[in-house]
C-alpha cells in the first residue's frame, strides 16, 4: 500500500477519506470547514494576546504537517488549541486586552508541550494506546479538562465588568452566541461564535462610535493596512518555570486527539487505531512549528467532526484545500487588523461562553462514558482536581512554580493510580 491515497473521484453520498469529490465540488467544502472553525481558533489567540493572524497561519501549516504525518488518511483540521489558555496567560502575565508583551516564555512552554506530545506519538507508534486509556480514562481526562475551564472564570468574569455600557454589550454577545446554539439552524449553529461577535461589533458601533457609551472601535490600523504582506513572527525564550506549567498540556492534546480520530473511524467505519499515534507526532510537530514562529498550540477541532457528520464527507483532501486558505489568509495584514478591532466587551462576552464551555463539555464527557461517581475512586480524583484547578493551587519545588493546571493535572494521574492499589481490573 502506498504511503497516500490514490483518492479517486466519487459522487457518493458518503465519501471517504481515501476518496474525493470533483475539485469544483471541493473547494466550497474546505471554505466551509475553515469557516466552522474560524470562530473559536481566532478567538483563542485574541484571548491570549496572540497575533491571530499568526494563528490562522500556522493553522494551515500545522493541518498540513498532520496530513503529511497521517500519510493522508486522517481527515482533521488543527487550529488553536483553548486548552493552552490559562497557562499562557499564567506564564506571560497576560493583563486581558490588547498584544501579549511577554510572548517569548509562552511559545518556549508551547514548543515544550509539543515535544511532549510528539514523544507521547513515538511511544504510542511503538507500544499502541492501552496504557493511556489506562492512564487517562474519561474521569481522569474530564477532571483535567473541566479544571482548565474552571481556572479561567475569574478571566472570564474580569472580561466582563466594567461600565453598565461594556458589561451590557459582554452579555448581549454572550446571550447572543447561546440563543444562536441553541435556536439556530445546523448551518448556524456552526459558526455561533462568529455571530455572536457580529452582534457585540454592530453593539459597540451603535454604543461606542454613534453614542459615545464606550470606547470607540478605531479603524484607523485596518484603513492603512496592506492587503497582501508577511506576518510579524515573534521568537521563543524557553525558561524552565513556564516550560514546566505549559508542557502537561500535552497530556489533554493526547486525550483530546484520541477521542476525535476513535469518533472520525466510526463515522467513516474504517479503523484509524493505527494512525493514533502518528496523529499525535503530527499534532506535536504542527504545535512546536507555530510555538517556534510565533503562533498558538494547536489541536483537532470538533466543529471540523461536525461538518463531517452532517456533509458525509471525509475526504483529506478537503482538509488541505482548507489550509492552504488559511495560509493565504495569514499572509494579508489586512485581516489581521480587521480581526484587531474587535472591541474588549466582545472578547469579555465570547470568553464566559467559551470557557464555561470547556468546563461543562467534560460534564458531558463523563455522562457519555457512563463514569460511575458512587465510585469513591472517581468522586475524589474528581473533586480534588477541580479543587485545585478552580483555586489555582500553585507551589515551588526549587526555582519551578507549578500553576493551578499543572497542581490539577497532576492530582488528577497521581491520585486516580493511588486510589487504583489493589482493585480488581
């Protein structure tokens, strides 16, 4: 078998990933799934402090690094990861608003976890995934993910407040994203996030340009930026307290990409267990190019797995005509300052969706594995993870700090193993 598809022309209902549709079919479909993604993977950077124009950049070029390492037969889009969230604003000191001055220590974690990560995939090729289900059932993974939400709520909240002029705009973007979840058509629903920043733009419009209530959205950036152009790349500085709060990240990449290429193989009924691994190299690989440049940890995105479920179609090569836009896109400065206007109040808003999002997505991991909490074992790994993720438990040992994350992260491996001594299988 030849190390890529063939991938023949079909005109099936259901095309899988070896197949593909006639080009002229093609192209809108990669423009649809860069579309139900762009909301979250430009937020994600905005809320970072990152150049999202960065991120859209290395979206592209990270989805093609994983199609190179999966040889094609994975159909997944990477874009920016918001698991990465609260650490890096941990270790740069990001204020909430505006470009992150202390971007340096955060990309050298982000290049850490991919490392992780990329030697998690190695690991994986050569002995398979048994010891990390092993490791990391749904209650340990869902602990781990639900802490990472709950650690960025005072963020979320402190997005929020202000004047009764900014706080109404959050909450109206905020409203405005869940009526559209909720009440929207499929093809709505997909980009609900991106409506929700329409609604609080065209609010600060009316509020803050028309009536003076809030801070006016300047356009002056956007009137003089080029069209076409080459992105300001930023540097890594790799300091061993940031490495070590970022890198345990790795551990809910992994976790995060084995549910999604499980789900992708039984959607298309092919087996993708012997892609896992190289899965995770390309993931890791893909997250130390854009830490290297500049750009954001990425990860597989679900919006992408829901586009699929609903088209029934899975072709790869989808995958690349979207990153190739996406790439396109991070070469037009003028994007990127467009992106740049979106006012404080909107991000406050879209960041209560968003990472309370995260928190009650893992409620929902665990309802959909059937986790069984009148096990003791379960109820404290749980409990004291969220614990200390939602209390932001820190401690040094020597010069390493070890952030609310990291302290959740590693209660919830540690204690799960503990509370397993002596247990029947």
């Amino acid at each position: 078998m030849s190390y890529f598809p063939r991938w023949p022309v079909t005109r099936n209902a259901v095309v899988l990933p070896d197949e593909r549709l006639p080009w002229g079919t093609a192209i809108p479909m990669g423009v649809q799934h860069l579309v139900a993604m762009s909301g979250s993977t430009i937020l994600a950077p905005l809320l970072m402090g990152f150049d999202p124009n960065l991120a859209i950049l290395f979206s592209g070029i990270g989805t093609l690094i994983f199609f190179l390492c999966t040889g094609g037969r994975v159909p997944s889009y990477l874009g920016s990861s918001f698991a990465f969230i609260a650490v890096v604003i941990a270790a740069s000191g990001y204020a909430g608003s505006g470009p992150n001055l202390n971007i340096g220590p955060a990309l050298g974690g982000i290049i850490a976890a991919g490392a992780l990560y990329t030697l998690i995939g190695l690991m994986v090729m050569a002995t398979g995934t048994g010891w990390i289900e092993r490791l990391m059932p749904p209650a340990v993974t869902g602990a781990i993910g639900a802490a990472i939400g709950l650690n960025l709520a005072s963020v979320g909240v402190q997005g929020i407040q202000g004047t009764g002029a900014h706080t109404g705009v959050a909450l109206l973007t905020l409203l405005s994203v869940a009526l559209f979840s909720t009440y929207g058509r499929l093809a709505l629903r997909r980009v609900s996030i991106l409506l929700g920043i329409a609604v609080g733009y065209g609010a600060v419009l009316v509020l803050g340009n028309g009536l003076g209530l809030l801070p006016a959205i300047n356009f002056t950036e956007l009137a003089s930026a080029p069209w076409f152009g080459t992105p300001a790349f930023h540097s890594p500085t790799f300091e061993a307290s940031a490495m070590l709060l970022i890198a345990p990240v790795a551990l809910i990449l992994v976790a995060e990409n084995l549910g999604h290429i499980k789900a992708i193989g039984g959607m298309t009924g092919q087996n993708m267990d012997p892609y896992i691994g190289r899965g995770f190299i390309g993931d890791g690989i893909a997250t130390m190019v854009s830490g290297a440049g500049g750009g954001t940890g990425v990860t597989t995105y679900v919006e992408n797995m829901g586009v699929m479920a609903v088209t029934k179609v899975f072709s790869t090569l989808v995958f690349v005509i979207a990153a190739f836009i996406a790439i396109a896109l991070g070469f037009s400065p003028k994007f990127g300052a467009l992106l740049r206007t979106i006012p404080a109040p909107v991000l406050g808003g879209l960041g209560v969706a968003v990472f309370g999002l995260i928190a009650a997505a893992m409620i929902r991991l665990w309802v959909d594995n059937k986790v069984d909490f009148s096990d003791p074992r379960n109820l404290f790994t749980v409990g004291v993870t969220l614990i200390f993720g939602s209390g932001d438990f820190s401690f040094s040992v020597g010069g390493f700090a070890i952030g609310g994350i990291g302290t959740a992260t590693l209660a919830a491996l540690i204690l799960y193993q503990i509370l397993g001594i002596g247990r029947r299988a």
